[in-house]
C-alpha cells in the first residue's frame, strides 16, 4: 500500500461559512491554511482566521471564486500543496479538479472522472439507471398529460435554474429563464424536463468511501422543507425513513451502488426523491460535501472535513462507518423577507448572537447547539453572494428534545440589521405538523407562507416594545445631557404635554405618548403598565402584574427590542420628512442592489397586474419586477446591464384609474 501523501497547507478555493468550516479543522490537524477573498469579501471573518490570504480582484463571482486559474495561482503563492473546494462556485467542476492536480497540489474531493459522470444530471441519471437505481424519466416532447414538470439546469444546485411549469404554453419561457439563469450561475445553460412531485420527500445519503475500495452510506438526512428548491431545514435521521420499515437498507443499497458506479472517493451525497409510500428516485450526486453535512456529524461524531484530508492523503477508511445515536436538526439562517417571496437583503449586521450556540463539529452531548456562520456581529451581507448568512443545528436524544431547542435559541438570537427567515424558521420548528414528522416538498404551500412568515411577536408586543424603545431613547437622551440627576427620564416637575415618539413596524405604526412623573408612568393606550427601570439598553415593565425585561438597541433610526413575549424590529418615523424622498405613485424601486439582466416592456406599453416588466439578478438568483395595477408605463429609465442601488426607480407604471385623471 502505497504510504499516506501528508497535507501540511490547504487553501480553501470558496467564502464565509464554509471556508471557516474548513479551517476549524485543518487547525485541528496542524493544517496550516490560506484563504482567498475578492474585494467584496476583504474584512470577511474567514479571511481573518486563515494563516495567509490571497486577493482575487473583483466582487462578482465570475471574476473571483470562478477563477481557476487565480485560485491555483494563490495556491502556489502561499506554498499550499492541497486544495478543498467547500461547496458551490468550482466545488462540483471537473477542470478545475483537473487543473489543480495538474498544478502538482492534492485535490480534497473525488477523481476528476466521478465529478465529470455527475456533472451533467442529464447523463448522471443514465449511468444510474445502469446501475440499477431508480430514476425518474426525462420528456423530450412533454404533453398536456405530463403536467405538471419541472425544468432543471443540468449542471450545478442548491436551486438555480429551476422552474415548475403547469400549463404547457409557459413551457418554452420558463426553460428560457431557467437557461439564463443557470448559464449565469454555473455557465452551463443546458436544461432538461422531467415530471414533478408535487409532494414528495427529498432524501439524501451521506457516502464516503476511499481508493482502497471501502464505501461507506454514513446516514441518510431528510431536506424536504425548501423554498425555491433550495433547502431551508434539514435533519437526520428521516422522519419518513424511521417510519418504513426497510426503506434504509434498499436507500443504502441504492446509495452505495450510485457511489461504486463512477469508483468514487471522497465525501458526496446521493439525493432522491421519494414518495409517502417510501419508493424513491435519483434525483443527482453531489459530488463535494454538501451544507447540511453538519446534521450527520452530529448523530455520528464523524468529522467529515477530516475524512475527506485524510481520504485525500491516500488513508484508508475503517471498514464500517460508526452507528448514529439521537437526533440532529440544522436551520439555514438567510438574509430575505419570506412574506416578500423570499426577497434576499442586504445591509450592515449590527449584531448576530445566537445564545448557547458552539462552532463544534460534534454536538456537545446530552444535547447541545452548533453555529456554522459565515458573518459577525459588523458583518456586511452584500449583493454578490448567496445570502446565506448560518447554520444552526441542535443535537438530542430524540427529535422533539431537538426541535425545541433548535427553535427556542433561534427566538432568543440577537440579529440586529437585515431580515431574516428567523421566525419563519421558529414556526416552523414549532408546528404540529413538523412536530409529527409530516414534511415534505409542499410543507410552505400546505400550511399557508403568510402564517408560516408572520413576525414572532403580535400586535400587542410590538406596541409594548414600541413603549419600551421610546423610554429607552428618552433614557438615553437624559444620560447623554444629564439635568435631573437620576430622575427616570421624561419625568417633569411640573404638568406638562405628554413626551411622543412614533415608530413604525411590520405591524404597523406605533404613536408612544406618554409622561414619567412622581405618580409613575402614565402612557396612553398602556393603562396596566409600570415603570420599574429605565437605562438606554433596557427598560423593565409591569405589565398587568407581570414584570417584562426589554433588551433595546439603536443603529441610526433602527431599533430591535427583545423580550421573552418575541423580537421587534423598529424603525423611528421622521417628524419631518424630506419631500425629495417622495416617489411618484407607481414607482416600482429596486428592492435590492442589482444588476437588470433583462427588460421585457417598453414606455407606453399597456401592462397587466403581475406581469413581470424586468429582472434584476442579485445573490446568485433573478428577481421579478412585476407591475403594481394595470396600467401604462410611463417611465422606464433602466436598461439590460445598469447596476442600481437599493431604492432606485426601475419603472413608474400609471395606473389604470389614473387614466385621464
């Protein structure tokens, strides 16, 4: 046997979350390590922890991540002798493997050949169905009776490239979009059509396996709860496989033999679909560690980023992978708006604290919280990226022990500066269904988004916290030009007009009026609260006999107030607005800084409700702007290729009653 090459620099060819996943353990294994950054991405965290850093110039993935050629130029600059590519970007591109092992590094991923088999899902699904793997079937010519389908990129994921049709006039649209959207994100515009689950169940098996001819299936993980086609919650073992009796040892099979089929080494995953009855089909390989890897590692022990340095090394794998023990459930933390149809943002990340949370790769027993984060407390979530922002995931003895933590710790996080798919995420967690282990593909359709995306905190507590923002601001004023001494602030000596301060919320806008005097806090429409301590960060209330802390914190004319009763995001309304802030009505702005990649109406076109009149790509997906009303553009000052910043006027669309006036 031919004795272990050993790794002693490794430069992660990727960004943020994964990146640092990586290091964690190459400094484990004294592993020196280099990371690469564009420019968007210079005061990144990953950047900081990495032993050396290599500048690719640009912002856009295409002229940074999607270098090979800067990537293995960086390698050999800072003396690296192996390369792992984390995930996304080259992670699944077999010229760069080859480029990279050509370059005379060690390549921490499968044999060049296993990751050209699996590139093409078009081919992939043929090389499966050979080795005796269920697949579904591809339609060359769908029909009225195939409704309805799904137009899938064949190269790349995580989403990209997909679209569902249901009537089979928008087929040929949708299969354009679906191509200019993959040939951005992967460069690669090839599609195919297959038949749609409307419901189904996406399981994946963990396979690791090493050129010794070992092949390990390590545990199967259910992703079924997605949005976009990209996966949202993902937890291990499946709820659908604990139930079907026998249903693991086939998926097993299925995995093991998809794995053996292209002689793979390394970490990689084998996805399929599967319906209640457990009858499951390949859906694709992906051929790197996949994001939710963390799930398996917490049910195993297993570091699976060790695995793959030592797989690469030329180790061997123990002839048996070790048995899972409780259960793990991981959340993938975003920066979007899912009652806006998952709308990704952008913005300063004032603060991101996720209590108890660990960076472990083992989930600390009995139970325990991990945090794989890409950000910080300060972090800039921009344009250019996935907004992914972490993963959370807990470990327990059984599911429901999982579930509740997983979501109590998540309602208790600090994330001051974008929105986030934070409560969703909490709802979920929470619901009865999940709770029963009813998930699959439909789970954000069958439950209603608009109540699955509702704010943690109701009506009332965003008015109670609104109250607790205001006395915090006049507390902070009063610190900030101290008068009275240690007088709780707004109280007056004398009988005066009530102090006001209006903010508004995603419930609404909240007038505060109130007075602080010798007799106590006196606000109105608040007739059961008490003051009992006031400070710029925190305000305690009696509120009908019960004592509530309020945790307040201030960025420009933002404001989150955090409380046991849930989290609120305030913003104060100017007393004065500026008139040049106005828009005309109609105006359509950028809801994001982005790129119009394409234009479909022109001035003076007459233009229906909903129908889309440009897209604008940011973070790695398009987005539709969609008139408002029926009506008639008036204005169109953007074209194909402008960048616009967030709040730009895209199009100004007169509405139909407006006709004449």
């Amino acid at each position: 046997m031919t004795p272990p090459t050993p790794i002693t620099s490794l430069l992660v060819a990727n960004r943020g979350e994964i990146a640092r996943r990586v290091f964690r353990t190459a400094r484990d294994l004294g592993i020196a390590t280099v990371a690469v950054y564009s420019d968007a991405d210079a005061d990144s965290p990953h950047v900081r922890e990495a032993d050396a850093a290599v500048r690719l110039p640009g912002a856009s993935p295409s002229e940074t991540y999607l270098r090979s050629d800067l990537l293995i130029q960086a390698a050999l600059d800072a003396g690296a002798d192996a390369v792992h590519p984390g995930y996304g970007f080259l992670s699944e591109n077999a010229a760069f493997a080859r480029a990279v092992i050509g370059a005379g590094l060690t390549w921490v991923g499968p044999p060049v050949e296993a990751i050209e088999s699996m590139g093409s899902k078009i081919e992939s699904k043929r090389l499966m169905a050979a080795a005796g793997v269920p697949v579904l079937a591809d339609l060359a010519d769908p029909t009225e009776d195939d409704l309805p389908l799904l137009v899938k990129a064949s190269a790349g994921g995580g989403g990209r490239g997909m679209r569902v049709v249901r009537e089979l006039g928008a087929l040929a649209g949708e299969v354009e979009a679906a191509r200019s959207e993959a040939a951005s994100a992967f460069g690669d515009p090839t599609v195919f059509v297959e038949p749609y689950l409307e419901t189904g169940h996406h399981i994946e098996v963990q396979v690791m396996a090493d050129r010794h001819g070992t092949v390990w299936a390590v545990g199967e993980r259910e992703c079924s709860i997605q949005r976009r086609h990209q996966k949202v919650v993902e937890e291990a073992p499946s709820p659908l496989v604990e139930r079907i009796a026998g249903m693991r040892d086939t998926l097993f099979d299925a995995a093991r033999k998809a794995a053996a089929a292209i002689g793979y080494e390394g970490a990689g995953t084998v996805e399929f679909l599967a319906d209640d009855s457990g009858r499951f089909y390949f859906l694709e390989m992906n051929t790197r560690l996949q994001v939710e890897h963390p799930v398996t590692e917490c049910v195993t022990g297993l570091d699976l980023v060790a695995l793959q340095l030592s797989v690469a090394e030329g180790a061997p794998l123990d002839p048996r992978p070790p048995a899972t023990t409780g259960h793990a459930i991981e959340v993938r933390l975003y920066a979007e708006d899912p009652a806006l149809d998952w709308r990704p943002q952008s913005g300063t990340l004032h603060r991101f604290e996720v209590p108890g949370a660990t960076a472990e790769f083992a989930c600390p027993g009995p139970r325990g919280l991990r945090l794989d984060s890409g950000v910080e407390s300060g972090s800039v979530v921009g344009v250019h990226y996935d907004p992914m922002l972490a993963k959370v995931i807990a470990w327990a003895p059984d599911r429901t022990a999982a579930a509740r933590a997983l979501g109590g710790a998540l309602a208790k996080a600090r994330l001051h500066g974008v929105v986030t798919n934070r409560d969703l995420l909490v709802r979920v967690l929470r619901h009865p269904a999940f709770l029963a282990g009813d998930t699959d593909t439909a789970f954000f359709d069958r439950h209603g988004l608009a109540a699955l995306a509702a704010p943690l905190a109701d009506e009332d507590t965003e008015a109670l916290s609104a109250l607790a923002a205001a006395l915090a601001d006049a507390e902070a004023n009063r610190v900030a030009a101290p008068v009275l001494g240690r007088v709780p602030g707004g109280w007056r000596n004398v009988v005066s007009q009530p102090q006001v301060k209006s903010y508004t919320g995603v419930r609404g806008e909240h007038e505060i009026r109130y007075r602080v005097s010798r007799a106590g806090l006196v606000a109105d429409g608040f007739p059961g609260a008490t003051l009992v301590s006031a400070a710029p960060d925190e305000v305690a209330l009696e509120v009908g006999g019960v004592l509530r802390r309020f945790a307040v914190a201030v960025a420009g004319r933002s404001v989150w107030v955090e409380s046991a009763l849930g989290p609120v995001a305030l913003s104060v309304v100017e007393r004065f607005p500026d008139p040049a802030d106005q828009v005309a009505a109609g105006s359509l702005l950028a809801p994001m800084p982005g790129t119009v990649v394409r234009v479909a109406a022109r001035v003076g076109d007459t233009v229906a409700a909903g129908q889309p009149l440009l897209w604008l790509e940011a973070m790695k997906m398009e987005h539709r702007i969609v008139a408002p009303a029926d009506g008639v553009v008036d204005e169109l000052p953007v074209a194909v290729g402008d960048q616009v910043d967030v709040g730009r006027v895209l199009a100004v669309v007169r509405a139909a009653e407006q006709e004449g006036s």
